[in-house]
C-alpha cells in the first residue's frame, strides 16, 4: 500500500511540475533545471525533514542525481541545484527513506550498472546540504554482495534486522591499529545485557530494558578484539554507540575477561586508554576529556605510583598508593588554563587531606593552612580572608576581605556574622560598624568619615531598618537627614537639613508612603512648597487639602486644592505678583475659573453650576470636578475687546457655536454658512 501511495504521490508532483512549468511559461519565468532533461527517475519529494526536490538526470553516460529547494518559498534559499552524486552508466532502480538510528532519516539511492546493483546512502542535515553516510555504506555493500535481487521493500526487511547503532557517531583515533581499523557495523554480537551487567534474555531485542551489547571482530591468541555498545540517552540523537574496545578470553562476561590494551570512549567522559591484565587494570592508564584528564599506573586493579590528576580549575601531581592519594601533592594550573602562575600543594593521609596546604598565583599567597580528616582545621589565610576554622566551619574572629581591600572584622559562628562587624578602609580607618544576627544586620548601624566623625547611624532589626535613620554632616553634629523606618518602610518624620541646620524639607510617610503636611524650604529659611497628602487609612491616596507654591521671596506662584487627588481650584500668580488664574466657588456651589493678562486685563471666564458626590470611607464630599458650565462664558483680547463668548446651559451651549470676533471687533463665527466644525489640518 506504501509502494502504491508513494507512486501515486510520484505522479501528482509530476502532473503539478507541468503544469506550473505551463503556468511559468504563460508569465515569462525562468523553467526549472530540470526542463528539457532527461529524467533517470521520477522527482521526488515529501522527506520528513527536508523541502528539497529530488533529481536525477541522464546526462551523457552519467545519471547524475541533484537536491534543489526550487520550490521553496524563503527567500533565504538558494533555489539552485546541488549534486547529490554521480552515477556512471547506472540506472536508478529506486529512491527512498529509511529510518536505522535517531540521527534523521536517510535517503537511498539503489542504482544498477550492468546488472550489477548499487546502495548509497545521504542524510539531510540542518545546514540545508545532503551528506553521504559513511558510517552505513559498509552495510549497503554488504547487503549489495549478499543479494543478487534487491528492492526497496527487501533493503528496508534487512536493515531492520540490525542490531541498533548510532551511525552519526564520531570516534577519536584510539592509537591503536586494531581498534582504529574496527568497522563497527560489522562484527558478532555475542550479548544483551542490563545496566547491572547481567544477561538479557528477551526474545526481541534490543528490550526496553537493555543496557548495552557486545559483539566480537577478530579472534588471536584465544582472544576476542570485543566492542561494548552502549545506549546513550542525554545526547542530540539518542542511540547505541561504541563506547569500549578490548581484547577479551571469554566477551560473553559483560566483564572481567579483559587482557591487554583497552580503550573507552564517550563525548561526555572523554578518551580513556589503558591495559588490563587477566580482567583487571595493570599498567599505563590515561584519561582525556573535556574538563578532566588523568595519567598514571594501575598493578593489579589499583592505582600505585606517580599520577597526575586535572580538572578545570588545577592540576594535582602525586603519589597514589592502593588507589588513595598520599603524601605531598603538588598544585599547578587546571586545563582552562586560566591560571597559568598558579602553584601550591595539598597534604593527604589515606586519600584525604590531611596536613599543610598553600596555593600561590604568581608567588603571591591566596590560600594557606591545615587540613584533619578532609576539613579545613585551625587558623586559615584564604582569599576572603583569615581566621580560624573548626572541623571545616569558619569558627572566631576572622578578617574578612572585601572587593576592593578594606577589611570587615567580626566574629563568626558556624560560618555566620554574629555580633559587632567593623569595617576598616584600606588605610586601616574605621568606617562603618555594623551589628549582625544569623548574617542579617540587627541592631546599631554607623558609618564613619575619614576625619572619625559619625556620620550614619541606624537600627536594624534582622536585616530590615526599624526606627530612626540619621545622617550628619562631615561635622559629626549637624544632622543632614532624619527618617523614620518600621519593617524597612520609611514610615514616620521624613527630615532633611542645609548644612547650616535649617530644614530643607519636612514630610511624614506611613509605610512608605507621603501623608499630612510635606513643606519644603530655600537655604535662607523661606517656604516654597506646601503639600498635603491625604491620611493612608483613605482610600483616595494622593493629594488632599490645599497646595501651594511659593517664589523665592515668598510671595505665592501657585495655590490649588484637591479632595482626594481630584483638583477642585488652580489660583496662580505672575513673578510680579500679578493674578494669573482664580477660581471661585460660591455658597450656591457655583464655580467660576478666570484668568488674567499679565497686565490686570481679564483674559477667560468660565462659569460652571453644582458638583458630582463623592464618597470616600462612608462620607460624601462635594467634587466640582463634576460641575456643569452654566450661564455665559466669555475671552478677551488684551484690549479688552471680545474674543469669543458663549451661553451654556447643564453643560452644553445653548447655540451652535461660539460667537467669535477678531481684534477689530468684526465677527467671524458664525459665519454666512452659520457654525462650522473644525477640521484636522490633514482632512483639508
């Protein structure tokens, strides 16, 4: 039924290919590559992971085979034809897809030069090109020799059969003649096994459970050279790979029969290389990897003698005895290579530190002191500092170095600040004390300036301010600030000071917060702002009461009043003390808004009727925000001679328009076509 849906897909790309290439005529556009050739074999398409079209054309004696995005709509692709491969006085017996590992789907290509069949394999990968699959061409040879009759169904019967195996994998070269030249698609697999080493014996395999499997290429001496597979799960293509190469007397043990060289290898650890003897390590053993490599000897399955141990960050030389470090063991940079000056040692007693330590960089001391049982023991110089350590646990009074050199004295406890922190400059100048509960500043707070005055002081409660917040001048006595703190939040007097201790500006905050009267002052003492914010417990924060501001002299600049943040007047004065804007707000809740020329005249006047209640905690208050303009509203030129007025009536005018007059007094609204909406200038 496959075969059947794959021909009829093969037929509709072809019958669409014509009849776009007619279309594509019709408009004057360029026929594909293809036109005019001669076809090997249908165009295919519908890959899983690629859009390309598949073409193989008789060129000559030669069918060369091609991968084109022709059809593809991003701009981004080229629409070019690339060669997928040639074929010599071949026909294209079939092309199809095969899935044999997690990697992607393969594309094959089964081909025939007289009488004699061909298999080829390429993979689509995600730079948009074809590549061959090395890896899997043994297996296409193999199954080419094997079979006189092959086609697609069969080819697919007998890749199945298989056992599994990552074909994208990459190995290193092992050094080793043997081992390099191991095809590892070949061979006989002598075992299934669990992660235990135990043998599997389900009846299909590889079983869900299946760890790993064996196979065996060669036979000297009575031993077998044996490859392990293992199934890798945390990579891009989960899969089995090869992953140890040995020669072993009896390779249906998972292990234990191992004799002489022997390798494993994964992206993930590296490349180990080594020798075993009768099943257990002996001799020269080394490790690469990313970022960890060792190089020594094993005698009779345990580490003895001179090794060398790296990680990122160091590089450990030493003596090993009975797998156990021992003795002393000299430090040099790791291989990030970050710290090429880097030296030092480290003492062990039976494979745990015990006794001096040191680490230098460039001759420079950063660390030094003694370890007991693994842990770090009695007076330490480390980079954040020194001080003594009890059972691998800062314990005492330690000097703790900061970023920049200065130092904080303070007693810790089980590693934590507890109690008084002095905090030196690097000249040795005290300049904050700080007092600290489990790590958190808890109690007095105080900053110090270069010449010894105090100029901070606070309170802390675990790690959060509470109470009064002072700063002082660099006198010591003059105070620049005065804040209140509960729970971290400023909360309480909010003072600020000129140096001469006159006030700069005083406000009270609840819970961070601005609430009641915020006034604030020039250097000679004069008010020139005043605020009132309304009480936290109302439900309208903001501004609440009159605000004014004030020039330098004193004299007002502006006045309004608000009722819970809604601005009820707007008075404002000219620098000359001039009025510049006046609202009045009769007994008969009416409202009127004026504004002046800087020289008296009147410039507006708008009258307005009544307000919108508003109810704030349970009480209604009177808005006129929501007042209604009412009666006749009027503007002036400087002169004194109209502008425009209007009568209003609930809010509305009560005629269409405004009347408006120029500076002559002539009227130009409404006109002879009486009111006229105004336009936005982009509609004219």
């Amino acid at each position: 039924m496959k075969a059947v849906k794959l021909l009829f897909g093969i037929l509709l790309l072809n019958m669409v290919i014509g009849v776009s290439t007619a279309i594509a005529a019709q408009d004057d556009t360029l026929p594909p590559f293809y036109a005019s050739k001669t076809l090997a074999h249908p165009i295919i398409s519908g890959a899983r992971d690629s859009s390309a079209l598949l073409v193989f054309i008789q060129e000559n004696q030669v069918v060369n085979g091609y991968y084109c995005f022709c059809s593809e709509e991003d701009k981004s692709a080229d629409h070019l034809p690339h060669l997928l491969g040639t074929f010599p006085d071949s026909t294209i017996e079939s092309v199809f897809y095969v899935d044999v590992d997690q990697a992607g789907q393969i594309t094959l290509v089964l081909s025939k030069s007289h009488g004699k069949f061909a298999l080829r394999g390429w993979r689509y990968i995600e730079d948009g090109s074809y590549i061959p699959v090395l890896s899997l061409q043994p297996v296409l040879d193999k199954l080419v020799r094997e079979n006189k009759d092959l086609n697609s169904t069969s080819i697919k019967r007998a890749l199945a059969k298989l056992p599994p195996y990552d074909y994208s994998a990459q190995y290193p070269k092992f050094d080793n003649h043997d081992f390099d030249n191991i095809d590892f698609t070949q061979g006989d697999v002598v075992g299934w096994y669990l992660d235990d080493g135990t043998p599997s014996h389900a009846a299909k395999q590889p079983a869900d459970n299946v760890y790993a499997y064996k196979k065996t290429f060669a036979e000297k001496d009575g031993l077998f050279l044996t490859v392990t597979f293992r199934r890798v799960e945390d990579s891009a293509t989960p899969g089995f790979r090869a992953t140890a190469i040995s020669w072993q007397a009896d390779p249906a043990k998972f292990s234990g029969s191992e004799n002489g060289p022997y390798v494993y290898y994964s992206p993930q650890y590296g490349l180990v290389k080594g020798f075993f003897l009768h099943g257990v390590p002996d001799g020269k053993w080394s490790t690469v990897g990313e970022n960890f490599a060792s190089s020594g000897s094993y005698v009779a399955g345990q580490q003895q003698g001179q090794w060398t141990i790296s990680d990122g960050q160091e590089t450990a030389t030493g003596l090993m005895k009975n797998d156990e470090r021992e003795g002393r063991w000299e430090i040099a940079d790791g291989m990030d290579g970050n710290t090429p000056e880097l030296s030092g040692f480290d003492t062990y007693l039976n494979g745990q530190r015990h006794g001096p330590s040191e680490r230098r960089l460039a001759g420079v001391l950063r660390s030094k002191g003694d370890y007991v049982d693994d842990q770090p023991e009695g007076m330490w110089i480390t980079e954040n500092g020194e001080g003594p350590f009890v059972k691998g646990v800062a314990n005492g009074m330690w000097k703790l170095k900061t970023a920049d050199g200065e130092i904080q004295q303070v007693e810790l406890i089980a590693g934590v600040k507890q109690g008084e922190l002095r905090w030196s400059d690097k000249q040795g100048r005290l300049t904050q004390i700080i007092h600290y509960k489990d790590n958190l500043p808890h109690g007095v707070y105080q900053k110090f300036n270069a010449a010894g005055k105090m100029v901070y002081q606070a309170d802390y409660v675990m790690g959060k301010l509470e109470g009064r917040e002072i700063e002082y001048y660099d006198d010591g006595t003059t105070v620049r600030a005065d804040r209140g703190y509960r729970n971290g939040e400023l909360d309480g007097p909010n003072i600020y000071n000129f140096p001469d201790g006159k006030p700069k500006s005083i406000s009270t905050l609840d819970r961070g917060y601005e609430v009641g009267l915020m006034q604030e002052f020039t250097a000679t003492g004069v008010k020139i702002t005043e605020r009132n914010y309304c009480p936290l417990s109302m439900s309208g924060r903001g501004y609440c009461g009159k605000q004014q501001t004030f020039n330098p002299d004193g004299t007002p600049l502006t006045e309004a009043d608000y009722l819970f943040n809604r601005q009820q007047t707007n008075n404002t004065w000219y620098a000359n003390g001039q009025r510049q804007d006046e609202t009045r707000i009769g007994t008969d809740d009416s409202y009127t808004q004026i504004s002046y020329y800087p020289n008296g005249q009147m410039q507006c006047i708008s009258r307005a009727q009544g307000f919108k209640p508003l109810v704030v905690d349970g009480k209604e208050y009177k808005d006129y925000q929501g007042a209604l303009r009412q009666g006749e509203s009027a503007c002036y030129y400087p002169d004194g001679k109209v502008k425009s007025s209007g009568i209003w009536k609930d809010g509305r005018l009560t005629t269409g328009c405004e009347t408006r007059f120029d500076e002559n007094g002539k009227q130009t609204a409404p006109g002879p076509k009486g009111c006229v909406t105004p336009k936005w200038e982009y509609e004219r």
